[in-house]
C-alpha cells in the first residue's frame, strides 16, 4: 500500500520506491533525502498551483524524518557526564569514590570499548 494514498503510482507493482530508496542510501543519506523533498515542496508550493497537495507532501515528508529521527535516537547509548568526582580523571579508573559514584555503570566514551568497569 502507498505510503502516500494520492500517489498509488510510487507502489506500482507491489514495491514503494521510498523503500527502494531507503535500503539503498545510509541512513543519513535517507534522512537528507527527506529533507532535501520537505525543501523542494516548501519552496516550490507558492509557484506550482497545487498548494494544498505540496503542504501535504511537505507534512508526509516531515512526518517520516521525524520517525527515522526518532528510531535512530532509540538506539544511541545514554551518554552520560562524567560526575564531579571524576571530572578530572582520565577514565573512571581513577575516581576516587567509585562506591558512592553512580556513572560507572553507564555509557562512557572515554573508555576503551564504551563502557564503565569497576
């Protein structure tokens, strides 16, 4: 089924060609193209005499950058700030209140591999 309902041509033949698309570009490559169709529809809508169809088309858009946003941000590790205690340290190998210090559990890019060990 279209993703779009008004334009049932893009799944002709039981492929979308958003799909299409999608799995041939990476993931900021597909983002940028969604982007780049929210500019060409926004720019375009005062000109091409179909403005109700171009703000719909600006919102489809949107609505699926905003989805592929979303999923991607789910998927990243929670980065969390070094405490005060280890503010200095070079890794939290060097805290000196590793018991009372609650990051080392969490994410940290500082260390080898991303993750805190006590």
């Amino acid at each position: 089924m279209a993703r779009d309902p008004k334009s049932g041509h893009y799944d002709f033949g039981g492929v979308e060609v958003q799909d299409v698309i999608k799995a041939k570009l990476t993931p900021e490559q597909y983002e940028g193209w969604l982007l780049g169709n929210i500019i060409k529809y926004s720019l375009r809508c005062n000109f091409k005499g179909q403005k109700a169809r171009d703000h719909e088309k600006i919102e489809f858009y949107a609505k699926w950058l905003g989805a592929e946003v979303a999923e991607k941000v789910a998927k990243e590790p929670e980065i969390v700030k070094d405490c005060e205690t280890c503010a200095s340290a070079s890794a939290y190998s060097g805290c000196s209140e590793p018991e009372a210090c609650t990051s080392h559990d969490k994410w940290n890019p500082k260390i080898e591999g991303g993750l805190a060990t006590d």
